[in-house]
C-alpha cells in the first residue's frame, strides 16, 4: 500500500481579493467613506461535477461620528456533497499615526458550521458505508479572526489571521480526537499602491497577496490599470513559490462611484486543465457614499 499526503487551504481563495479585503481582514471596515456592499460568487473548476462553489456577502462601513468601523460576513461555501457555512461580525477602531497615515486594528467573531450530507454519496457494486450513508453531518463551532491596515491616500498594507481558534471538527462519534480534523489558521499578508496622474485619468496599481495555510505559502500577483476611475483591467498570477498554478484575467466597471461589477477567469496550469475550463468570479458591489475612496 502507498500513501500520499495532500495540503490545501479550508478557506475559499479570490481572484478579485481587491475588491473586497474586509473578506478576510476585519480592519479594514471603517477605512473607507460610505457604507458598502460586496458580493462574491465563485464557480471553480468548471468541467468538473460538483465543483466548489462559494457565495460571499460583506457589508460594512464606517460609524458617522467616530473613528470605528464595523461589518458582517455570510460564506457558503459547496463541493460535493460537503459544504461550510460561516457567518461573522466584525469591529475595528482606527487612528492617525500622522498627518497621512492611519492605522486600523479589527476583530470579528461568529460561527461555521461544516456539514456532510450522505444522502449524496453513491457508492458501487451494492457497497456501502453504514457511519456516513444516508446520514446528514454537521458540526457547529465558533470563529474568530484579527487583523491590522496601515494605510494612506496612494498605498496600504495589511495582516491578519482567519480561525484562530482551531476547533476540532467531529461530524460523527467515530470521528477521532486528532489535529487532522481541525480548523487550520490561515494567515494573510496583503499590500499595494496607486501611481496615480494629477487629474487620476489614469490610475496603475500593483497588489500583491500571500496566503499561508496548512504548511503551504501561496501568493497572488496582481497588477491593474483604472481608468477615469470607471473602467479597469488587469492580470493576476497565483503560485506556491514551487510552481505556477493560476494567471487570472480581471475586469471591472464602476457605474457613477456607486455600483461595481467584477469579472475574473482564471486558467489553470495543474494537470487539472486537461479536465476543466477555468474558473469564473463574479464581485457583485454597491457604494451607499457616491464618493467612495482612500
């Protein structure tokens, strides 16, 4: 008998992760004027049946007399016949270093649920499985996150941490007390900055994300060009430091400072491609302050 083992990360990764930061670091509600809306719907891996496929809705914003922010997040997150449901608030205060910087410190708490429906399994010839067949699983456990964003009017940089707590997940009595069924850590590290003209006709941005989880650093690469802050396009590269997984194309439109629409497709260059198309986001986003911005 042979053996191999298979990392990955339990939290759904973004191709427009710019789009929307406060998904995976609660400091940075309250950083911007306005109230906002997100929401992200990923269909990974298409070709493939049962494919993962993430619904992601944020709000948050500022308070309208102090220097705090605060938001929600709703994740359903299906493959197969597995799938995780979290649900989250976040608070986060922040204050002036100095005349143009400021500095955001955020916390959010909630729960996730992790669920295992049987009744989707199918097993062959007559075989069958009496702990998971035909049984629906779930386990209930509460989640944390932290994080920290520097930032001013032209650039930003962020940290923070996702499932702090490592709870072990036990969807039967069978199950064993093991760190292979815990909630993994994941942390973040996210930063990047406008060129921008005098007039802003033509904004360029570089962005950069690195993703560490379960052994595995993971980065993106991203560069974008915005123009007369209403149309944007650009190009994003995903690898694990050892090979290139992803290079993702990315396009938006922002509808008078106020509504927002993101698209990326990403090719893949695992063996996977030979089976799937590629994978499509959609961002989904409304601005309640016309004049949204750093």
């Amino acid at each position: 008998m042979l053996g191999l083992t298979v990392s990955a990360q339990q939290i759904p990764i973004s191709s427009i992760f710019m789009e929307n930061p406060f998904a995976f670091n609660p400091a940075t509600a309250g950083t911007e004027r306005g109230f906002q809306v997100r929401l992200n719907n990923r269909m990974q891996w298409l070709g493939f049946s049962d494919a993962p496929f993430t619904n992601h809705l944020s709000a948050f914003g500022p308070h309208k007399s102090r220097p705090i922010g605060y938001g929600a997040n709703l994740v359903q997150d299906k493959t197969g016949p597995t799938s995780s449901l979290k649900m989250n608030g976040a608070f986060a205060y922040n204050f002036a270093m100095n005349f143009d910087i400021r500095v955001s410190l955020g916390l959010n708490l909630g729960m996730l649920q992790y669920r295992a429906d049987g009744l989707l399994l199918e097993f062959v010839d007559d075989q069958f499985d009496p702990v998971v067949q035909n049984k629906v699983m779930s386990s209930l456990q509460p989640d944390a996150g932290a994080g920290v964003y520097l930032y001013q009017h032209d650039w930003y940089v962020g940290v923070s941490a996702q499932q702090l707590f490592n709870n072990n997940i036990k969807l039967t009595s069978y199950a064993e007390k093991s760190k292979r069924n815990r909630l993994r850590t994941h942390l973040y590290g996210y930063a990047g900055y406008k060129f921008q003209e005098v007039n802003k006709r033509w904004i360029i941005e570089p962005i950069v994300l690195v993703r560490q989880a379960a052994g595995i650093l993971q980065m993106d690469l991203c560069g974008r060009v915005m123009f007369r802050q209403q149309f944007w396009a650009g190009l994003s590269a995903r690898n694990t430091f050892e090979s290139l997984d992803d290079i993702n194309l990315i396009f938006g439109y922002i509808h008078e400072q106020r509504i927002q629409i993101s698209l990326a497709y990403d090719f893949s260059f695992a063996q996977m491609r030979k089976h799937s198309i590629g994978s499509i986001e959609l961002v989904f986003g409304y601005n309640f302050d016309p004049h949204v911005g750093r």
